[in-house]
C-alpha cells in the first residue's frame, strides 16, 4: 500500500498534536491494471496509549512504525469442553507456539538504533533432565522426608519416654523422701513421748519399758558367773535403787503432763468460747461474725490470760488486777467477792514491795476462781453451751414433766 504524496507532505507539515483523525480515511489505490480504485477505511480510535510491543522507528521522519500484531486484536479461544469425563479422557499433545514477547521483540539492524540492550540477559541453557532422572531426583526427595519424618517420630517417641521415667524416678524419689520424713517424724514422736510424756499411753511406754530393763538386769545378774552371792545381792539392791529413782522421776512427770494438760484444757476452752460464729452464705461460702457473748468471753480470756502472765511489772500486773476488779464488780456475789478481796490483797503486797515467789499460791487461787467466774453462764452466757448436766439431773427433770 502506497501513500501519495501530497497528503504525505500534507500529515507531516501537521503537529502530531495537532492532527486531526477523521472517522473514515478514502484511499485510492492503483490496481495491478493501472485503475485507480478509491477505497473506503473505516478508523478505530485508540482510548489510550498503546504500548511499545515491537516495530521500528524512521530514522528519517522519527515515527515509530508498530508489528501488525500490535494493531490487530487477538481472537479470544473459548474453551468448551469442561467436563470432568471429558477432561480425564482427554489425549493432551505438544505443540510449539509463538508467543508476543517472542515475535515482538526487535533485534537490532541497520537503520534501527533505538534499541536499549540495559535490561537484556543473557540465558545460558542447563543440563537437560530425562524423566529417568527426575523420577530419581523424586525418589531421593521423598526419603529424605520420610528419613526426617521418621527421625522426628522416633524423637517425639523418645522425649515421650524420656519423659515417662523421669517421672516415675522423680515419684519414686519423692515416696523414698515422704518414707523417711515420715520415719524420721515417727522416730522424734517416739523420742519427745519419752522425754516429755503426757498422755496416759505414753506413760504405759515407760512403765513397760522399766519393766522391761529391770528384768533384764535381773536375768543379767543372776545368770552372772562372775559374781559372788554377796556382789548379787548388792547388784540387785543397786538396781532396786535406781527402778525406784526412775519410777519417782515418771511420778514427777506424770505431775508435770498433768499440769501442761490441764493448762492446755484451758487454753483450748476459753478459744473454743471465744471464737467467732460461722455462717454459711447462699454461695456456699463461709462467713465468721462475732456476737455479743463471744466478744465478752474473749474478753474474759485476755483477763485470764493476762492473770496468769508472768514477768510483768508492777504497774503492769496492778493494770491487770484493776481491770479484772471492775469486770468481777459488775455482779455481786460470793464468788466475785472473794476474787475482789483476792485483788485487794495482792495489790496491797506488791505496794508493799514483795516478791513474786511469796504471791505465787495467791495468784493461782485468784486465777482458778477467776476461771469459775468465766465458767458460769450467769457471768458468760458463752459458757452455757460447754456446760456438762449430769444425767441424774436430767432424768430427774424429765421424770417432773412427765408427772406434771
């Protein structure tokens, strides 16, 4: 196809901003047989900047000439067949095809010297794999997956077990530890039931064990080749002597266990009076209040406490003494009357300078019958509740009822 050349001089002496693009373009084109035939172009305008897929520039003019490839549209393959029978039974084929990149890609030329060669790489071909060998690569991958996946197994397996015997040694350990605790416990138990008995049990233990000592020293003696009649004799009247100072020394501990019990009896009352009442809320929970009879026996017993302290000043005890007179003074009575006379005295001593060891028989009568005045429900409404009524008494009130 050939331009003329009026209209070719024509379009350059235009601005290429400039230059209009009419909707259809007559062209006359000279035939094989020399006729002029006029042909009718039909323009389809560009909504936007086409890009540089391949072409050449006019040195001359400096216009960019574009493939025919670029200019034309691509015709759209519609792919029908999508079934899944179809799909499977399909005999795919290889076949070779050129692609944009490939027949738009300009090499360079005489008269062509606007080509950028920056972004140009140069690709060198590898070695080629057979499926032989890719199979083989395959294989080699999968057992190496399998070699870690199985590494992996055995390791987990192996911390499991780790695992499960450490905490087996580690409970073995612990019982073997909780054993001797317990043993050692039970050893020191056995050593503190002799070295400070209390209960009537632990005295039983002493008594079968000097039993036991005395016979054996008996048997010792008697059945001694090396002694006279006479070295027998006193051995046995030694060994009299010394069961009869062990017995006197468990007398004095029996006394002392007594004691310490009775204290402890005491100490264990006035807290039980003391304590404060528990009531269980809607939620399960347990809540502790006082009421206005545990704060009076907790009163009392710091009074009782305070009587039996020892080692206090004299301003000290004489503050004690004159709180327990104003508390035993709320009620008159034989009892708090005594008690009151009781406080009188002591205090008048200890303003006379006396020392303790001189009071000691008037302080544990003052405190036993301080402990009575804490005792009687009339003065502690608290005590009422640990209160024991002899059965006579009982059954005689029952047998009244009955008759009235």
């Amino acid at each position: 196809m050939e331009e003329p050349s009026n209209e070719h001089e024509y379009f350059e002496s235009i601005q290429i901003e400039q230059r209009p693009m009419p909707d259809v373009l007559e062209v006359e084109v000279t035939t094989s047989e020399g006729a002029i035939k006029v042909v009718t172009v039909e323009v389809i305008k560009a909504s936007g900047q086409k890009p540089y897929l391949g072409g050449y520039r006019n040195s001359t003019t400096r216009l960019n000439y574009y493939h025919s490839a670029t200019n034309t549209d691509q015709p759209r393959r519609e792919y029908k067949e999508k079934f899944h029978r179809e799909v499977q039974v399909f005999q795919y084929r290889t076949r070779s095809t050129i692609m944009k990149k490939e027949f738009g890609t300009q090499m360079e030329k005489p008269g062509l010297v606007s080509i950028d060669p920056r972004r140009d790489v140069e690709v060198e071909p590898g070695e080629y794999f057979t499926s032989e060998m890719w199979e083989e690569v395959r294989e080699k991958a999968a057992l190496y997956i399998q070699c870690c996946t199985r590494r992996w197994f055995a390791y987990k397996r192996r911390r499991e077990l780790k695992r499960i015997r450490d905490s087996n040694d580690r409970k073995i350990i612990e019982k073997q530890e909780e054993l001797r605790r317990e043993e050692e416990a039970k050893h020191k138990t056995e050593i503190e039931r002799r070295m400070h008995p209390k209960s009537t049990d632990d005295f039983e233990i002493l008594y079968k064990e000097l039993e036991m000592w005395r016979l054996k020293e008996t048997e010792r003696i008697k059945t001694s080749n090396l002694l006279l009649e006479e070295e027998k004799k006193k051995a046995l009247e030694q060994l009299l002597h010394k069961e009869t100072k062990l017995l006197q020394t468990i007398d004095r501990l029996k006394i002392t266990a007594g004691y310490q019990n009775k204290e402890e009896k005491i100490a264990k009352f006035l807290k039980a009076m003391s304590d404060p009442k528990k009531w269980r809320l809607s939620d399960g929970r347990f809540t502790d209040a006082h009421t206005p009879w545990t704060t009076r026996a907790k009163e009392l017993m710091e009074l009782y406490n305070g009587l039996k302290m020892k080692h206090l000043s004299i301003d000290e005890r004489l503050d004690v003494l004159l709180h327990t007179k104003w508390t035993v003074k709320e009620f008159d009575c034989n009892l708090t009357r005594e008690i009151v006379d009781l406080i009188d005295r002591e205090a008048d001593m200890l303003n006379r300078g006396r020392s303790e060891g001189s009071l000691e028989g008037l302080r544990k009568r003052l405190a036993n019958l301080f402990l009575q005045f804490v005792e009687t429900p009339d003065f502690n409404p608290e005590a009422a509740r640990f209160q024991k009524v002899p059965k006579e008494l009982l059954q005689n009130a029952m047998e009244l009822e009955l008759s009235n």
